[in-house]
C-alpha cells in the first residue's frame, strides 16, 4: 500500500517512522516533510489547494491512505475535496471533513456539540461582536478566574485567563471590539474555570467503531514548574500516572464513546484521529477541548508505545473494519523532551549546526524545526527536535529522556529540565508511622 503523509513536524516525523515499520507498507510520500522523515520515505513538494496536482500526484504514485497530521488542511476542507473527486474513490483520508474538523476550529460548535450529548465540559456562554456590552455584563455572573476564548483557530493564542476583572473586560474588547484577534475572536466564548489536573485522550475511529490510544500530559509553557508563554508543546509522558483503568474507563464511557455516537447521531462522517484535552477534576474527566489530530508532542510519546500496526488500523479505517483491530500498547513509559531555540516561542535564531545526533543510543530522536545543508543538519525552527526516552517507570524514562538530551549539542539549545517531575510519586508515608496533627 502506499501512503502520503502530510506534515513537516516532529509529530510527522514520529508517524512516518511508525507507518515505515508497517508489513502493509510499499511506498511512503511525505509532503513537506522534513530532515528525519527522509530516512522513512521520500519527501515531495505538493500544493495542497492544486487540486489538479495533487489528483496527479496521487494516481500516478497509487495512494490509497493520505494521513493529515496538522488541523489546518482539515478545517480548510482537505478531506472533502479528495472526496468530491471521482477520480480519487480509492483514496482514504485519515482525518476528519471540514465540517468535523469544526470540532477544533470552533470552540462554540465543539461546546454546542458537548451540550447536545452530554459530555461533560465547563459551562460556557457565547458571544458575538455587537454583543460586547452583553458580555462585559456577563463577566458579573462569573467568579474569578475568568476564561475567555476566541472561537476560531489562533495558534495556541486565543485563550486567555485572568483573575482580573478590568484585563478580561479588555481582552474582550479586544476580540470584540478591535479585532486584535482577526477573525478568529470575533465570536468569543466566556467559560467557567476548571480546576483540576489536564491530560490528554486520545482516540482512533472510522466513524462507527473507536479505539483508543495511550493517554499523554502535555508540559504547554516555555518554563520548568509551568512558568512563562504558552508554547505548542515542550514536553510529554506516556501513560499518566493519575490515569489509572477507573479514570480512563470514565473517559471512554462519559467522553470517548458519546463523542463518537453523537458524531453519527449528528450526520458528520468522521474518520481519523480525535485529541480529547481534559481536566481531571477530583477523579472526573471534563472536556477542556477537541483537536481533530493527534498532538505534538504527545505523538512522540505515545508511537513508540504502540505495539500494533498503525496502517493495519489506517486500513482499517478505509475499509470499515476498525472494529475488528486491536490496539496493543507496550507498558513502559515514555518521556518526550522537546529541545527548542532559545527565544522560542518569540524571536530566535535559525541555521544553527546541529551536533551529536549520530551519538544518541536508546532513545528515539524526531525532527521538527530542522533543515539540512549538504551532510550538516541546521535548526529551522522553535521547537527543533523532541527525545523520547523508555524505561519500566517514570524515573528510568526522564533519566533515560536526560541522558540522551544531553548528549545533543548546538548554540542556543533550549529545554526544560522538569518534564515528568510533577508526577513522580512523592515518597509514601512509611507504614506504621504515628502521623501527628
Ligand atoms: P484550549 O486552547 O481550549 O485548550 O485552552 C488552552 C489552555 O487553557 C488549556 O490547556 C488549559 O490549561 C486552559 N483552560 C482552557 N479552558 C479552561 C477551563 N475552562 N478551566 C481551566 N483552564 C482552562
Ligand atoms: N501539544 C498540544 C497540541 O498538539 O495541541
């Protein structure tokens, strides 16, 4: 079977070397790619808005599975223009059409989706422009802190929380009112305030039957102990330790399953990859968002956990027979480290000779934001490349993770240096011992 993938990250990087170990595999296209995904397929140069290239493209090389790893093709209606083209019935896409793809493109669909089945999430209101006034008042419903989030896709930017009443009041005007946001915050939804511990599901379906995938948690800000700007991602470990089989039941009954019937109930095919972002609170699994993809870097985390063929499940999905699959997940834990550019997520420097990758043994090495010039391997990006680690525990997966981190050399590496520390377990009380209040 031969696939094109489409992507250039280290979430691609880490799918194509998995598809690559496939049985069922012939040939792999990546399109852009990047330098790690050379060595698991042939990377090409596609105009995805070319429908009459890509028409080419795809019948002259025989795909017959397009896997999607970023949202934006998705929301941009990738899946519904291969499938409006007879010339491409053979093709299957993994990910969703665009009106699934709604799920993360806008959050006040995905909160009206949560709403109509059920599925537990914050309380929330909408709010469009001409209605700031209304949503200024709305503010004197809520208690501090106050989230408010621009409806549209704004990069990991458009969520903003405050304890204070006059900086919401001006980030909804700003959405609002003065567009600072464009159009994305143009509708705003103004949410109740989780408290809790987040994590990340994650699910594989063909529209009928699912599966679910390892869970991960996600290190979102730039800073050890969770300090400084959001970023996409700067860390991730597989499986959380506070996940446990009662706590990941919850999420397949309350939130995995009605997720998927209420897709079908509502009449939107959905085939592919389903990123639930949860809040944990007090051992109940709330819907903080939806992404119609897999996440990055959790996709590094979680693959080299996976034991089964991830095309077999892909083939599953073009034939309907999801059900019929199995999802085999070996039981050590990863730890992914993403080593960034100094300056990230602002300004940073680009073209920088990477050192040392040839020296890393035991860990798995993905590339994002590189680039290659003759035999040298350049940073290209903020987040440059992510090591994963494996050990039987947490603590042998960050040393591990660490260990080969370390050995990775160029100016300006940034990393943090905390990645799974929060949920190593804290020493447990020696039995026996007189506990005195
Ligand atoms: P989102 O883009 O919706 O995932 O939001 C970005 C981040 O904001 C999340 O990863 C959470 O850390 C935080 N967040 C979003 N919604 C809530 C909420 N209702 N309560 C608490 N934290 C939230
Ligand atoms: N790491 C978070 C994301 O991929 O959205």
């Amino acid at each position: 079977m031969n696939v094109l993938l489409i992507g250039g990250g280290g979430r691609e990087h880490a799918l194509a070397w998995k598809i690559a170990q496939s049985s069922l595999l012939d040939e792999l296209y990546v399109t852009p790619g990047n330098p790690g995904t050379v060595r698991h397929g042939r990377n090409v140069e596609l105009d995805l808005n070319n429908q009459k290239a890509l028409r080419k493209f795809l019948l002259e090389k025989r795909i017959r599975i397009v896997v999607v790893g970023p949202e934006a093709p998705l929301v941009d209606g990738f899946h519904d223009r291969i499938a409006a083209d007879q010339e491409l019935k053979e093709v299957t896409v993994i990910g969703p059409r665009a009106e699934g793809a709604r799920l993360e493109g806008s959050k006040d669909f995905a909160k009206e989706f949560m709403f109509r089945h059920n599925i537990p999430t914050a309380a929330h209101r909408t709010f469009v422009k001409g209605q700031l006034q209304d949503a200024i008042a709305h503010l004197d419903h809520m208690t501090a802190p106050y989230v408010i989030k621009a409806d549209g896709l704004a990069s990991g930017k458009g969520v903003v929380i405050t304890n204070d009443k006059k900086d919401a009041t001006r980030t909804l005007r700003d959405m609002l009112q003065n567009s600072t946001f464009g159009a994305a915050g143009e509708r705003v939804v103004l949410e109740q305030h989780l408290k809790g511990v987040e994590l990340s599901a994650f699910l594989i379906t063909d529209g009928n039957a699912f599966k679910m995938l390892p869970a991960a948690k996600d290190y979102k800000r730039i800073g050890a102990g969770d300090t400084g700007p959001n970023t996409g991602g700067m860390g991730a470990v597989s499986p959380v330790p506070f996940a446990d089989k009662d706590f990941m039941q919850k999420v397949h009954d309350r939130i995995a399953a009605p997720t998927v019937r209420g897709l079908k109930k509502d009449g939107i095919a959905y085939s592919g990859f389903l990123f639930m972002g949860l809040m944990n609170v007090n051992g109940d699994p709330y819907v903080i968002e939806y992404n119609v993809r897999m996440g990055d870097p959790e996709t590094q985390a979680i693959l080299p956990r996976l034991r089964s063929d991830l095309l077999d499940l892909f083939e599953g999905i073009a034939s309907g027979t999801l059900s019929e699959r199995h999802v085999d997940v070996d039981d050590r834990t990863a730890v992914t480290i993403v080593l960034a550019s100094d300056g990230y997520p602002g300004s940073f420097e680009k073209g920088v000779v990477i050192n040392g990758l040839d020296m890393v043994r035991d860990a798995y090495v993905f590339q994002g934001g590189t680039a290659s010039k003759g035999d040298r391997l350049l940073t290209d990006g903020g987040r440059v490349l992510t090591v994963t680690g494996m050990g039987k525990d947490l603590e042998s997966a960050i040393a591990s993770a660490y260990r080969q981190a370390a050995v990775i050399d160029y100016e300006g590496k940034y990393m943090r240096t905390d990645i799974g520390h929060d949920l190593v377990k804290q020493p447990t009380q020696r039995a026996g011992a007189v506990v005195r209040s």
